[in-house]
C-alpha cells in the first residue's frame, strides 16, 4: 500500500482509534511512516503531562528576543524580563520601532523533490526530512507558545498560582454542565447495517433558546470516523451536525433549522476520502419525539 496518511497517523497518535491489520503491516515494513507515527506520538505525550508539581525551566533570552520582534515592541523593552540582570536599554535607540524579523513559515506534507537542506541534525532513518502534518504542527506550536505565555504571566506578573491548563470551550455546552437545560426531544437510536452499537439522544434548549442535540453511542471499531446527522423524513436531505467522538457528546442544531423537517437522526461511518456527502453507511439512526 501507499504511505499512511499522516491525518490517519495523527489520529493514531491520538488514541482516536486503532490501526487496521493492513496499516499495522504497512508501519512494520515502513520505516517512514513509523518514524512520523512516534513523533506524533511524542507531541501527544508532550501536550498531555500534567504540569501541577512540574519544575519550570526559564526560557532562554533568545525567546523573548522572538517575541519581541514579532510584535514590534519598542527598543526600550528589548530586554528580557526573566533575566537576572537586564541590561540597560540605549537611550540613543529607545525611540525606534523595533523591526520585526521575517515570519516563520511552517510547510506541512511531503517535502518537494530535489536535494534535502544542509542540516547537521538526524533526519531519521532514510536520511530525509520526516513528513509533517499541517494541522498537528499548528497544534505544537499553540501548545508550546501557550506554555511560554504562561510561565512568563505566572513570574512577571506575579501570579500566585500557575495558569490553569485545560482544552478551549466547545461550541455547545458539556452534557450536565452549564445553565439547566429543557428536554424537547429524544430520540432512540438502533443499529444498522449489521452494526450492533445502541444509543440515544436528546434535544435541549438553553436558557437563552440555543438548541444542542445530546448524542450517547458507544465505540466500536471502525475504519473511518463517525458524524452526526439530521435528515428529512425520506433523508432526502442531511445536515451535518460534526464528528462524534467518545462518550456523550453535544451539537448546536443551526438557528434556523426546522427539527419537524429534519426529524431524524442518523450517525454515520465516515471514510477518511475528503468527500463531505454522507457515505450511506449509517451506523445507528432514530426519528426524533419532539414535545410541544
């Protein structure tokens, strides 16, 4: 087979499910892919250490010479404020705009033909650079940034406690979490297609009229990933809700959806192909009981 897709190996990384036994041979035989799949594994087990009794180490005065010139902060603040003795700033110079380097530019996917850049580093296994994936770059990247922002909050400004780490809010509100919540619908949710998982769902509405459908399904292996959708009587007509993972999950129903026209409720098994249609592989589906 061709190489594993690096989307495929990041969600590998990420525990969001397992590798089939054609990918498991393919990672064997490939070492490649094996490489880029660890270091994705180590960026995972990077962001996920617990930093409550973790030793914080001062960054070096080379990262705030980067912030600096990044947002063009005036001469008089070139100096870093970690350090232990700053130097003093030229009062000749402390009026002129600082000049920000030329941005970083960080390119996702195989590298282009032709010969691999001068770097005395390792570069794996067949001597090239490994593959990288935009979005898990994107994601380091947030996450060390995030880090140094707040080792820098927690000493220069003298907070008391360290920052608090935790994911970014979701779009809807977490199952038992946030205002009360009014049920105006459920829904029963039977396997299909010789799928056996059985679920359920619920409609609410949030005191400000927001309304979230509540999904419950267990996992189960499958070779794609699963999406939630609200159909037309004859499913004619899908609306995505978004991908569902473990657990119960909720989803903001679009303003102007009318639920009495979209009355069922369908989880599908989606392919990793790019295509936002619906596959027709429905892994569950109920009809919803509106009340009211």
């Amino acid at each position: 087979m061709a190489h594993c897709d690096e989307d495929l190996l990041a969600l590998l990384a990420l525990g969001e499910r397992d590798a089939t036994a054609e990918e498991t041979s393919h990672l064997a035989g490939c070492g490649e892919c094996r490489d880029l799949l660890e270091g994705f594994r180590r960026t995972v087990a990077a962001a996920r250490v617990d930093p409550v009794g973790a030793e914080l180490v001062a960054p070096g005065g080379h990262n705030w010479t980067a912030i600096h010139g990044a947002l063009g902060l005036a001469s008089a603040l070139a100096a870093d404020p970690l350090a232990a003795d700053p130097p003093v700033a030229d009062p000749m110079t402390a009026d002129r705009p600082a000049v920000a380097p030329a941005p970083l530019r960080l390119s996702g996917g195989r590298r282009p033909a032709g010969p691999p850049p001068e770097d005395p580093s390792p570069t794996g296994s067949a001597g090239r650079l490994p593959r990288r994936s935009p979005w898990l770059l994107g994601a380091a990247a947030g996450i060390l940034l995030g880090a140094a922002g707040a080792w820098t909050a927690w000493n220069v400004l003298g907070q008391s406690n360290p920052p608090a780490a935790g994911p970014p809010p979701s779009t809807a509100p977490a199952p038992g979490t946030g205002p009360a919540a009014a049920v105006i619908g459920e829904a029963v949710l039977t396997p299909l297609g010789g799928h056996s998982a059985r679920g359920n769902a619920l409609v609410e509405q949030l005191p400000d009229g927001t309304r979230q459908v509540v999904v419950t399904l267990p996992q189960q292996q499958l070779t794609g990933y699963r999406e939630v959708w609200l159909g037309s009587a004859d499913l004619s007509r899908m609306v995505s809700l978004g991908v569902l993972g473990q657990g119960s999950q909720a989803f903001v129903v679009p303003g102007g959806l009318d639920l009495t026209a979209y009355p069922v409720l369908d989880v599908s098994d989606e392919p990793y192909d790019g295509d936002p249609a619906h596959s027709a592989d429905s892994l569950a589906r109920g009809k919803l009981s509106l009340r009211g």
